[in-house]
C-alpha cells in the first residue's frame, strides 16, 4: 500500500515581525466598551455586564509583538466576552491579560484568528477562541453583529453556532492556562503550530464544518462536547476568509504558500491542506501534563485531522484522556472524522507517573486513519497499570507500530484495533509517500504480523474487534493470514479476535521457546446476530495460556470448524462454544489436548471431535465438561500409557485426576455407545485413570462411574449392567449406621417443611425485610443491609421488589430438591438468561426507602468479570485479581455508596442471581481497600429460606470438632494441619475433638442426640454433585460419607439449633450454575442456621490460621455477628502480625477471600 505523508514543512510556518495586518484594539461604535492607552498595554473597561458575564464589543481586535491587551474586571465577574464586529481577521501577536478577577474569557472573530509567534496568554480562568457566529446561554444568543438581548445573557456560555462555514484559526503562539483550566479553539479550520498547555485541564481543537452548534462542558469536561446541525434562519452578517484569502496578502511567512489554482500547501511538499471547513492541522506541541496529580484532557475533532511532527501529551498521576478523531468505536456525542493522518514524528502520549496508571488514547476515523507515530499509555515506573489505546480506520487502516501500554510495576494495558474488516499477515513496512492523505485510501485494513508480535511481546491485551459491514469487503470479518509465533512477558498477555461476522484462522499460532503463554479469545458474532462462524485450518498452541472460542452459523457449517487442525495448552483452559442451523455447532476434526486445564465444550447442537485429553504427566489433570443439544461423537483416539489403553477422552493425572461430564442430546431414544462413535458415543474408552468406561458399552440414559458421568435428556439403567455403588453411603438401606425406616419418614417430612419453608413466610417483601434489619440492629449493635443483586432482561420493564426478587430466589433453590409447592406465577419472569440481560441492583436497609440502581451492564460483561476475578485470584503470586475486584466494585458496590455512607451500613449481605453467587466478595477493591476493611459481609440463597432468629455465640457457645487428616482414597490428599486446627478450637473453647477413625457417623449422631453444641467444626474434604444436589456428601473417616440427607437428619433446626457450620479445608461453597452456593448453600436449605464454607481449596496451614483467628475473634465482647468475626480474622492475614514480619504471608486474597459465610451471617 502506499500511504501518505505531511512533512515538517509547516512547522516553518510563522508571522513576520511586524505584520501590516496588525492594527490597534479599537471599541464598536456605540458599544460600551472602553479602551485606554497606555504605552504599548491596551487597557479594556467598561462593557456590558449581566449577572456575572461581562460583554465587549470591537471594531478591530490585533495586537503587535510587544503589546498588550489587558482586559479589567471586578471580582465577581465569572465570564469575559468579547465580540470584533469589524470584518476584519485579528492578527494577534502580543499578550492578552485578564486582571481583577478569576474570569473565564471569550473571543468571538467570525472572520478569522491569526495567534503570532508572540502570542501568549495570561488569563486566570480558562480560554476560548471562535470563529462562530454566536455564543449561546440558556436564556439567549450573544451575536458577533447587530443587537443583543444582554439581560438574557447570564449564566455560562453552552454553545458555539456558526451559521455557515467557519473562518479560520491559526495558532503560532505559545497559549497556556493555569492549572485545571481549558484551553479551546473553535472554528472551521483550526491549524497549530505553536504551543497549547493546560496542566491537569484541557485542550479542545474543533473544526466545524458547516452550519453547526458546538455544545461543550465546564471545564474539564471534554466528553461532554457535542455537534449539531444549526438549523437557525438568521444569514450571516459578516463573510469569514478562507485558508488562501488568509494569506494572501497579509505579510504570512511563505512557510504556507497559496499556488495560482488557490490550493494551500506545505513548503517543500506536495501536500495539499484541504480548504474546505472542517480541517483540524496540529502541529507542535499540546500539552496537559500533570506529573503530581491527575493529567487533563486533550480534544482534537474535525472532519479532517492531520498530525505533522506533533508532541501531544497528557502525562500524569494517572494519566489523561486524549481523543482524536473520536470517542471510542465511534461512540459518544463528540463528532468523528472521517479521515486521521499521523506522521511518523509524531508522538502521542498519556502516561502515568511516578505510580499513576496509564491514560486513555482514542485515535478514531469512520474513513480513513493512517497512523504512523509513536503512541504511549504507559503505567508509570513506581507503580500503576498500563493504560488504553484505540487505533481505528473503519474503512481503511494502516498502523505502522504498535503503542506503548506497559507497566513495569504492574499491569500492562489494552490496545484496540477496530476497522470494519481486517487481514493479518506478512504486509511489511508501510511505503509510505506523499499525497493527499484526505482521500479514502480504498486499501481495506491491514495489520502486519510484525507488529502484532511486538505488542504481544510486551504483555497486556490486544483486542481485534470487527463492526459492521464496510463498504469495500465482506462484513465483519478477521483473516489471519502469517503465522503468528509469540512471545509474551507473562501469562497474562490476552489477544481477542471479536468479529462482527467470522474469523478464520489460516495459519498456526504457537509460542517462542522463551513464551509465558498467551491467553486466546476468537469471538465471531460478536453482535449476536445469528451469523459469523469461527474457522481454523492450522494449529494453536497457547502454552500456558486458555483457549476461548465462539461461534454461530446460520447454515449448516458449524459454528466452531476446525479442519485438520489441533488446539494444545500447557494447562491452560480450553473453553469452546459453538451453535449451527444444522445439526453439528462444533466440530474440531483434530485432537484437543490441555495438558492439565480443564476442556469445555458447550452447544445447542451437536458436537464432533477427534478426542478430548485433559490429562498431565507432571500434575492434576483438568476436568472435562461436554454439553451436547444433540450428539456428541469423538471419532478417534490417543495412547494413555499409564492405564495402557486408548481413550478418546481422557483426564488422567500424575498427581491427581479429573472429573468427566458428558452431555448428550439422545434423551433416552438414542443411546450413547461407548465404543461406537458412528452416531453418538465415543470411538474408544472415557478414562480419568480412578473410573473407566471401556468398548463397547451401550447406555440410554444417565450413567455415573465415580466422577465420570454420561447424562441425557431421560434418567435409565445402563444396558450395559448396573453401576457401581460406593463403598458404604449414608443412604445405603443395608448399613446398620444407616437411617432407619422411621427415621427416613421423618426426613422426609422434615424435608418438606424446610422446602415450603413454613418456619418462614413463602412471599418476603419490603416491609417485612426490614422488620428483619431494624431486630437484628437492635440484638447486635450492627446497621445491616441486604443487597439483591441481579438481572433483567433488556426490554422488560418491571419494577424491582423483594417479592419479585424472592419468589424467583425461592423457584431456583426448589429446582435442585422436590417441587412441594409451586411459586406464585404472578411475581415470577420465567425468563431464560440472556448475555444481553441488564444488571439490577436492589438494596434495602432498616430505614428509608429502597434503593435500586439498573446499570448499563450486561450479565455477559459481569459474569466474564467475575470469572477473571475467580481466575486473578486463584494465582498467589500475582496481582491480576485488582483490576477485576475494582471493576466490579463499581458496578455492586459504587453506585449504593451514597446510600449506604449516609445510613452508616457495616454489614452487608448479597443475595445474588445466577453467576454472582461464585464470586469472592470479600475481594472487592475500592481502589485503595478491600470491601472487608469497611463492611463485614455475607451471603444468603434467599431472606425467605434463611432462618433470620438471632442467637449470640458466645465464647463459651460449645463446639463439636471432627475432621481427618488421613484418607484411604488415593485421589484425596492429606491434611496434615487438621489436628492443630482442632486442638486449638478445642483449647480456646472446649469441647470434643473425634480425628480420623474417630470421624464417624455413629459418634457423629450420638453427639446430636443431645446436642450439646452450637457449632460444628468439619475439617476434611467434601464433593459436591452438580446435577444433584442431594448426591453431594462430606468425606468421613475410612469409606464413610456424610450425605445431605444424612444432614437433615439431624435436624439443625430443631431446638437448641445448630447456629454454624463449619466446613473447613474443602471446596464446599460453589457448585455449577443452577447451585452456584454448592454444598454450603445446600447445607443452609437443610436447615443450618450459618455455614461457614470456602470457594476453592486453600492450604491447610492457610486455613487453620484464619479458622484459629475466627474462633478468637468470636469470643470477643464487641463482637456480636459471625460475620464480623470472619471480616477481621481476614483483616488479620492481610496485615500480617508487625512481631513477626519474616512469618509467612498470607496477605494475598488467594488465602482469605475464598472463605464465605452462607446463610445468616448474623
């Protein structure tokens, strides 16, 4: 491609010393303005004044090298306006002063205005130069000509009219106002050569073309600018000058020549400025710089923008905002252009300082963007992450290096290519040639390999993201068309492919040898519109990177197609999900190997693969997790030497194995054949190494071997014999420790009492809710509140209650038992979830009225957040939880600060929708602190289904503590710590300690018989079913489990209750989707008042020193809710103990945040 390029020839550009055009400041005849000389200072007094606003009116208004115009006010004088009436451009090359008041100053010259080398500002407010025709206040328009209505004039200046096609702004100057000041220059071309700076403020260039209103902000402000059509009647008075009549004639510097057809163009180039309106030029430098404190803004808008040898910054603690072009993809009120030309010398930059994030950068063209110089948005040296950059030709993109948005202390940013269709591949260096860079290049958008390698190598994520269709190309897609062999800095370098329509991958992506992993997204269909398919021809190998893939096809191709290709991770996850309007949405015709990260694959229709092989040599195999609407087949085979078979899918681990879940759509009719793969099965064995399914076995229903299940539409016996059953379960009829005849009766009485909940109101509303807050702030000294967090469906419009809230709660924790009694289909949606739903949120408090907040939000944008914040902190040696934790910190928690500050709330509890419940909220970031070190927290299924009756634990409330630290299955590790655990909860508190073969269910009962505890301690692993609730068991001594029937029968609820659970050392508080609270939340349904479970396993030595300083944090006087007790007992492992600083630390949240309170956290 050849691109142009403007050469440096407009810097050269400048006055002459003395200027003919330059003339004296002389008052309109008639106006009120008055003018006294003295020597070369031009003294401006009098006006008109309207409220705060004071009114000048000029026949002339230059100023000469040396001169002054001092503009005199009083102190209450807000704004400064003056008008020039004359016809005339002002040619100023002097100072313009403001005394005697902090104003804020305007210049309106409709014919044009020429800012001179010497031109300088020294004005206490901010600084505006147009060459509109009028400025508009809420009650009225102060004209450039004719008669005004001054007594409407009052308030701030809101908008900028031109009538017709703007005069010119030129500017050699150096123009500086102070600190949080703005700076603008408005007109139908605005040229910069000299200098622009407004530490920590902004910088607004705007050149308008045509008849247009220009609205913008107060100060600082710059997003809120906006252009309009001027529909106004009124004709212009006076007739601006174009660029040539401008200078021609005027004693211009030849650094601008006019040629004999009237074109302007550069000395020593054949660029050609376009004369028409709307032209933005900046050369020079620009500036917002704020190195101790926030960086300002910088605006640059046009139809036609070209940068030349440019230095435009907005460095600070962090950095700023600099848009050019545009807002981001185009959004947002400001006006995007349609052609952006950045040379080679130009630098754009928004850096943090000293330990300041990095800023925003938005380079926007809905045409054409060749963007050839050096952007930045870096984080800064001492701390702070990178910042985001956006380089965008819709039609037409040429990018000639990548930005800088590293950090070195934290990080690194995001940079966002977005043109409506785009090939990358081995282009090579950019040719770049002079010509007219104004002119749709028609060349499509390209992005060299070389290029995207680069920024991969400096980490951070890089985003590929299609729109809509262009008009050069098919709609929407993303091409990969060289091999992309990477090298990242870490393994949490991110590239995204998101295509509008498709993506096809034609060549491998694989790592360098010196390569952390890259993290991989290829997201077709991007806008969901039915259409754009995911192809891949080569193989990718991410390393220690994951692998998410998306896709749809409106035809029968797949939506995900991989042909004669294999994916591979080092532990990486892969996740795939693909739908069709054929039968098959997945198809991967080569092997699918993760080397320890779990395999998802997820379709309404139909899946094909060649094999699925989660297994690792070294360590824990991940889990595989298939779900099929129709049939799933996987056509071949691999060698699992361990076993010495061949599987077709496998997860088999050295250390530890995982678990399998196939997912099939033969609901009942259709069986799946293991051994037969011809129409739905598997051409080979389903292994984890503990449980396999060897050929030929035929099963037409559900069927479960341990941890590998095979699950369809309809429950059966297998055909090919009974499975197996557990050594000894709590359930087993044949046990003599098992449940007797009458005392399964009860249970299951009992079972339905707890699930219709008649120890509690079925339908929970506001007032009732907070009948609940004002009793437990009166018992304990707490100001409570309870936050509904959750999702509505885009176009439904429903006002949000805690019976609407709740009944829906109540429909979701009865799907996982039996349904004894319907929910009211009144207060109910019934609505399946959609990636599109909106966020609500619903707080209510002891007093006042609820408060609900819906966000601009998507389930989608929440539940991937709340994924990267699961996955951020599940790495104790990295930081890459913060961003997330703050960022849904904004969205849960920031917009109901106002609220919960003004009530003094200290305890919060979440009731979370679907995809919330999995989130470790005791995480979430402010910004400068976790949400523990000012609320104490919880979570509930439901208000409705929690026993809400407050009982003090006391530092004498008994305890019952059990747990093992031995297990004769080899796939569950010991737990060397337990014994300590429980010794020291006995030490503090009393009580039994039952280790080992002393934990079992007989001595368990026997205790309960007449219980003489309030809490029970389990410290061992535990297994909860995700199709099954009542399938999920705590893990006794020997062969023994602890089941949830076996749980409810020992009637938690019945008096005295059992206030808390404990269940420590084991993952027990999340489950899949449908049961997201897991085993905690289930043990809450059967009746345990509080359950104190984790998200995922810690280490036991973790575990036993937060259990230990819960327990002591109990006993406290001033400590009257479980819930405060586990805040603090957190806090105490973020600050690690100041006698002990070279212990072990344990301050990251991988240790503390996985610890939740289910159920009453009071």
């Amino acid at each position: 491609m050849m691109h142009p390029l403007f050469t440096c020839g407009l810097c050269g550009f400048s006055l002459m010393a003395a200027p003919v055009f330059a003339q004296s400041i002389t008052p309109s005849h008639g106006s009120n303005t008055v003018i006294q000389y003295q020597g070369q200072t031009y003294q401006i007094q009098g006006g008109t004044q309207a409220g705060t606003n004071l009114f000048h009116s000029f026949q002339q208004f230059s100023l000469s090298a040396g001169e002054i115009a001092q503009f005199l006010t009083q102190p209450e004088i807000v704004n400064i306006l003056g008008r020039v009436t004359g016809g005339d451009p002002s040619v100023i090359n002097g100072l313009i002063q403001v005394s005697g008041s902090q104003a804020n100053l305007y210049l309106m010259n409709p014919a044009g205005i020429i800012f001179g080398p010497g031109a300088r500002l020294d004005v206490p407010g901010s600084f505006t130069a147009t060459t509109g025709d009028r400025i508009g206040f809420s009650g009225g328009w102060f004209n450039a000509t004719g008669p005004n209505d001054y007594p409407s004039l009052t308030g701030n200046p809101q908008l900028f009219s031109f009538l017709d096609q703007g005069g010119v702004i030129l500017n050699q100057g150096d123009l500086a106002v102070n600190s949080g000041a703005s700076l603008n220059l408005i007109g139908g071309q605005v040229l910069n050569t000299g200098r622009l700076t407004a530490p920590g403020g902004t910088v607004l260039i705007t050149a308008v073309e045509g008849s247009q209103r220009v609205r913008v902000g107060q100060p600082g402000h710059l997003l809120s600018l906006e252009i309009e059509p001027d529909r106004s009647a009124v004709d212009r008075p006076l007739k601006m000058q174009d660029l040539p009549q401008l200078l021609t004639g005027k004693g211009i510097d030849p650094g601008l020549s006019v040629t004999a057809t009237g074109a302007v163009t550069l000395e020593n180039s054949t660029l050609a400025i376009p004369t028409q309106g709307g032209t933005a030029i900046a050369s020079g430098t620009i500036s917002t710089d704020n190195f101790n404190d926030p960086a300002g803004n910088i605006g640059i808008f046009g139809a036609q923008i070209a940068l030349v040898d440019a230095q435009i910054t907005a460095n600070g603690s962090p950095g700023g905002t600099i848009l050019i072009g545009g807002e981001e993809q185009g959004r947002g009120p400001v006006p995007n252009a349609t052609h952006l030309f950045i040379d080679p010398e130009t630098q754009i930059k928004a850096d943090g300082v000293g330990d300041g994030d990095g800023g925003r950068v938005i380079l926007f063209a809905s045409d054409t963007a060749q963007i050839f110089g050096q952007v930045s948005a870096k984080g800064g040296e001492a701390g702070g992450n990178g910042g985001f950059v956006e380089t965008s030709g819709l039609q037409n993109l040429a990018i000639a290096r990548n930005p800088n948005i590293t950090a070195p202390q934290g990080q690194a940013g995001t940079w966002l290519i977005d043109p409506n269709n785009i090939e990358i591949g081995n282009f090579g260096s950019e040719n770049i040639s002079v010509s007219n860079p104004f002119v749709s290049a028609n060349d499509g958008a390209e992005l060299d390999i070389a290029i995207l390698l680069n920024a991969l190598l400096s980490g951070g994520t890089v985003i590929v993201e299609t729109g809509t269709e262009g008009t050069n190309s098919e709609a929407g897609n993303i091409t990969l068309l060289a091999s992309l062999e990477y090298q990242t800095p870490n393994n949490d370098t991110t590239l995204i492919l998101r295509a509008h329509n498709s993506i096809f991958i034609n060549a491998p992506i694989y790592s360098a040898s010196t390569s952390q992993g890259l993290n991989l997204i290829l997201m077709a269909d991007s806008d969901q519109n039915g259409m754009g398919l995911v192809e891949i021809t080569n193989f990718i190998n991410t390393d220690q990177g994951f692998i998410q893939i998306s896709g749809t096809s409106n035809n029968n191709l797949p939506g995900v197609f991989l042909t004669d290709a294999s994916l591979n991770t080092l532990g990486g996850n892969i996740e795939i999900s693909g739908s069709s309007a054929g039968d098959v949405g997945i198809f991967l015709d080569g092997p699918i190997t993760s080397n320890g990260g779990n395999i998802t694959l997820n379709s309404p229709q139909g899946i094909t693969v060649t094999s699925l092989n989660s297994g690792d040599l070294d360590g824990v195999a991940g889990d595989i997790t298939v779900t099929a609407g129709g049939f799933f087949r996987a056509t071949e085979d691999f060698y699992e030497p361990s076993l010495d078979l061949y599987a077709s899918v496998g997860a088999v681990g050295f250390t530890g194995n995982g678990a399998i879940t196939i997912t099939h759509g033969g609901n009942g009719d259709t069986p799946f054949i293991v051994g037969d793969a011809s129409i739905n099965g598997t051409v080979s064995a389903i292994t984890n190494g503990d449980y396999t399914i060897e050929p030929t076995q035929s099963f037409i229903g559900n069927y479960t071997l341990g941890n590998v299940q095979i699950r369809t539409g309809t429950a059966a016996t297998p055909i090919g014999g009974e499975p197996p059953q557990p050594a000894c379960s709590l359930d087993c009829p044949e046990s003599s420790e098992g449940l007797a005849p009458s005392e399964v009766n009860e249970l299951r009485t009992d079972t339905d009492r707890l699930i219709t909940a008649e120890s509690a109101p079925l339908v929970m509303n506001e007032n009732l809710a907070q009948t609940i807050l004002q009793n437990i702030a009166q018992a304990t000294g707490v100001r409570p509140a309870i936050l509904y967090a959750g999702f509505v469906p885009a176009g439904v419009m429903m006002p949000p209650t805690v019976e609407r809230w709740e009944a829906n709660l109540a429909a979701a924790v009865r799907s996982q038992f039996d349904p004894i009694q319907a929910v009211p289909t009144d207060t109910t949606l019934n609505l399946e979830p959609q990636g599109s739903d909106r966020l609500q949120l619903l707080l209510i408090t002891a007093n006042g009225e609820p408060t609900v907040q819906t966000l601009p939000i998507t389930r989608r944008e929440v539940e991937g957040m709340v994924g990267r914040l699961r996955r951020g902190v599940s790495n104790s040696r990295s930081q890459g939880y913060l961003a997330p934790a703050q960022q849904l910190y904004q969205w849960l928690i920031a917009p109901l600060e106002a609220t919960l500050t003004e009530q003094e709330i200290n305890n919060l509890v979440l009731i979370g929708d679907q995809g919330l419940r999995s989130l470790p909220l005791a995480a979430l970031h402010d910004g400068n602190n976790f949400i523990i070190e000012r609320y104490s927290i919880g979570q509930m299924p439901s208000l409705a289904l929690t026993n809400f009756d407050y009982q003090p634990i006391t530092a004498t409330s008994p305890v019952l503590a059990m747990g093992a630290s031995e297990f004769s299955a080899p796939n569950l590790e010991p737990l060397p710590a337990v014994p300590t655990e429980l010794a020291k909860i006995t030490q503090q508190r009393g009580g039994h300690i039952y280790l080992n073969q002393n934990f079992t269910w007989r001595n368990l009962k026997a205790r309960n018989q007449n219980r003489q505890f309030q809490i029970l301690h389990l410290a061992t692993h535990a297994f909860f079913d995700p199709n099954v609730a009542d399938n999920a068991y705590i893990q006794l001594w020997g062969d023994e489990i602890l089941t949830l029937p076996s749980l409810r029968a020992l009637k938690p609820y019945q008096a005295p209750e059992l206030e808390l659970l404990i269940l420590s050392a084991c993952t027990t508080a999340i489950g899949n989707p449908e049961a997201e609270l897991g085993f905690a939340g289930a043990a809450v349904q059967a009746g345990v008042k509080s359950v104190l479970a984790s998200l995922w396993q810690v280490s036991d030595v973790g575990t036993a020193i937060l259990m230990d300083g819960f327990y002591q944090q109990l006993a406290q006087a001033d400590v009257t809710i479980k819930a405060e007790a586990l805040r603090r007992a957190q806090l105490a492992l973020i600050t690690p103990a100041e006698d002990n600083p070279d212990g072990p630390n344990f301050s990251h949240p991988f240790y503390w945040s996985a610890f939740n309170l289910i159920g009453s956290p009071w």
